[in-house]
C-alpha cells in the first residue's frame, strides 16, 4: 500500500504542472 502511495501524489502533481502551465500561458497570451 505504501508503494502506491508514494507514485501516486507525484504522478498526479506531474499531471497537474503541466496542465497549469499551459493553462497559464494561455492567459498570458490572451492578457
């Protein structure tokens, strides 16, 4: 249980960076 603990948080917040930093970009070009 511990070894699916410790990929999932990091899998779920690469996921998460990614998307807010296109997500960002996106503003920035529209601002």
């Amino acid at each position: 249980m511990t070894e699916t603990a410790l990929p999932a948080p990091p899998d779920r917040r690469l996921s998460v960076a990614p998307m807010m930093d296109w997500r960002e970009t996106l503003i920035f070009s529209i601002g």
